[in-house]
C-alpha cells in the first residue's frame, strides 16, 4: 500500500488545527511556530487544563511512522516539547491514549533536521491530540512542525476501528484485587499490561474479549503500594485507567 506523508503544520488548506494558539505560518523559529504560555481545557477529559493542539484530518485515515522538528531559535529551545501524550479518536468525542514520547530539545542549528517520532502504524482515526507534560525548563510550550505518515482512508469505521468504550476499573484504590470492566464492538484478543510509575511491566498477560460487556478480575497479591496505569492493547487501539494500590 503506498504511503503519503501529513505535513501538519499550522498553514494549509487540507487539515484542519485547534489549539490554544494558532501561527499564521510555519518553521522551526520560535515567532512561526506553534507556541503556547496558558493552559486551557482540554478536547479530552481526561487531559483537564493542558498545553494542547488537536488536528482534524478531515477523514478517519490509517497512520503510520512520524517526524517531529522541535522549535529550533536560539535562546528558545527550552520552549520545546519534552514529554508528551498522544491520544486519537475518529470522532473527537471517544478517545484512545497511544501513550507518552519524548524530543529531545532543538540544537540551535541551521542544520537542524528534528528526530523520528511515534511510529503510529495500525492506529486509524481523524483527530490526533497531543498534550504537552513537560519542556525543557520553560513554562510556554510547544513545538515546530510534524509530519505523519498516511495509508489513505480507511472504508469505514467499523470494519477498520475496534474502538474501545470507557475502561473501568473497580474497586480503586484497590487492596487484594481489581475487576476491570470494558465494552468492545467486536470479539477479540488483547494484551493486558500494568506498568509502575518508573515505567516498569509488571503484570503482562493476554485476554480473549467478547462482542460486548468483559469483566474480569486482576488479582494485586505481592503488589506495592503505589499508582499503576493498566492498559489494554488488541495491536490496533489501545486504552488506559490509572490504579491505586493500598495494601494494609
């Protein structure tokens, strides 16, 4: 299948940017690229008041491997995005979290040429979010261009999206144990991880889901006391619930 690359940048006709702050036009320098100092509520709930840009692809269109150019004028660079998260929905209401990545910060340089990003392949969707957790070292944030690669249009939503509905997990803060509660559209196998806040696997394991309403239990014996994030992964859509754990 051949691939086309999104420049999405913050002038152009074919795609559509939201975000606190818009440029008229774009590079690496700090005056054109996209640069935000306020926090304002996010598309996604569950990112509450952030440094946010939403782009609209105008079609649900299967991705795959990025490029991220952070912002590159001498005496800014520490405006430029560090950590931040992806998240992707095909109706901007139902998001998915891809998960976390990191830049490192611009050289200064006019030889500059940014860094590979997330590889995004198997995600399909309309609206990519990305939400900016750290800089290195400024409060204003952001960063210059980004260009993702694209396989076209998918034929339709239901046949290409297994979309996940809302990940509950229950009881949480959680003692011996956890059920975990999710609906999906289709019968289907997924990976189960639950990760420490250093980042480290700790409990990985598959589940076969039904059409429908899953429950299932987790079982937290030998675990310390602590936060989690569980998260569900079928290769092609991914959701996460954060997990507390007491252990008396």
């Amino acid at each position: 299948m051949k691939a086309t690359i999104l420049t999405l940048i913050f002038c152009f006709t074919s795609l559509i940017v939201f975000s606190q702050c818009f440029q008229d036009r774009h590079n690496t320098s700090i005056d054109q690229a996209w640069v935000t100092c306020t926090k304002m509520e996010s598309p996604n709930d569950l990112r509450g008041t952030s440094h946010w840009i939403l782009y609209d692809l105008k079609t649900v269109q299967q991705l795959g491997k990025t490029h991220f150019w952070n912002i590159n004028s001498p005496d800014q660079t520490d405006k430029g995005l560090r950590e931040a998260i992806i998240d992707y929905s095909v109706d901007n209401t139902i998001w998915n979290e891809w998960g976390r990545f990191t830049l490192s910060e611009g050289t200064a340089s006019g030889f500059y040429e940014g860094e590979p990003g997330p590889d995004l392949t198997g995600i399909s969707a309309r609206y990519i979010l990305i939400t900016i957790v750290e800089t290195h070292g400024n409060t204003c944030a952001g960063f210059g261009e980004v260009r993702i690669e694209s396989f076209g249009e998918t034929s339709s939503v239901e046949e290409n999206f297994l979309s996940f509905a809302d990940l509950n997990v229950s009881p949480n803060p959680a003692i011996d144990f956890t059920n975990l509660s999710i609906e999906v559209s289709k019968a289907q196998s997924v990976n189960v991880q639950i990760t420490n806040l250093q980042g480290k696997v700790v409990s990985d394991f598959d589940k076969n889901l039904i059409s429908g309403k899953n429950e299932f239990q987790i079982p937290l014996n030998g675990f310390a006391n602590g936060q989690y994030q569980i998260s569900i992964d079928n290769g092609r859509d991914r959701k996460s619930a954060q997990l507390t754990i007491i252990n008396l």
